[in-house]
C-alpha cells in the first residue's frame, strides 16, 4: 500500500526546483581536453582566436551533453581528428585560473583519424603536431603540465 501518494506525485517537480537551486547555489563548469598523440609521437596543439598561447584541443560540456559527446565534437571541430578506439581517461583538474567552479576532463588519444583542419577557422586561428622537446614558446602552463604527466611520467596534479 502506497501511503504517500501526494508525495510521490510532487517528486517530480521537487527535484527540478532543487536542481535548479543547485545549478545557482553549486554550480560549476566542465570542459573537456585531449592530449591526442600521433604515431611519431607527437602533439597535438590549438591556438584560439580569442585566447593567448597554444592549448590542447577541446572546450566547454554542453548542456546536455556527455563528456564524450563533448570530446568528440571539440576535436572534429578544432582538429578534423576522430577518435579510432575510446579515449584514455587522464584526470580531471580544478582549474582556478578560469573561475573556483571550473573543472577540466583530460583524456589521451593514441588512435585516431585526421581529415581536413578546424571546422571553424574563426576560432582556430592555427593548429599542429608538435615534438614535446619543440613546443611553441607560448604553450599554457596548463598544457605544459599535462604533456608532462602524459609524456613524462610526472605526477598527477588535482590542480590545472
């Protein structure tokens, strides 16, 4: 016997009005990176329009998107690059530079395919594989960071 059934009715609604308190009272941001590594064991790097230094490709989670479904659209879009078998899970990384709510989801890509460059030329003012021992000068700290935990071994940082 169901003894709260006006309860149970009012569940529903409950629980988007809590996620929408939650959205403004916790939320946070996610984004997504790639380390992707070709056969010669290179990296793969972006430089954006609207932000200094190279980075490692991908972007912002949207709303009701998968972390995945982000990754994948982020690297057609900035590199032309398809994933061949399921990305790697690196880490995930608090990245205070851009806000004390943004986190960041790092994956490493071995296999792949690359058709054509950035899908929004716009945005991606230029992009290449690059030796680890022959990176831009101006390579983020971040993506610094992160190649060297991939590449190097170095240890796994919370922070990015």
């Amino acid at each position: 016997m169901d003894l709260d059934p006006a309860r149970r009715a009012l569940e529903p609604l409950v629980r988007r009005i809590l996620h929408l308190y939650w959205r403004f009272a916790r939320g946070l941001t996610l984004g997504v990176r790639a380390v992707v590594i070709d056969s010669a064991g290179r990296v793969f790097l972006v430089k954006h329009s609207y932000v200094t230094g190279w980075h490692l490709p991908g972007g912002g989670v949207e709303t009701g998107e998968t972390v995945a479904e982000a990754l994948a659209r982020e690297l057609a879009e900035e590199g032309g690059i398809v994933a061949s078998v399921p990305p790697t899970l690196h880490g995930i990384f608090f990245n205070a530079r851009v806000s004390r709510r943004d986190h960041v989801v790092v994956y490493v890509v071995r296999d792949f395919a690359q058709s054509g460059g950035p899908r929004q030329p716009g945005e991606i003012i230029d992009c290449g594989f690059f030796p680890r021992d022959a990176l831009p000068p101006d390579t983020t700290r971040g993506t610094l960071a992160r190649l060297d935990e991939v590449l190097r071994g170095a240890a796994l940082s919370a922070r990015w």
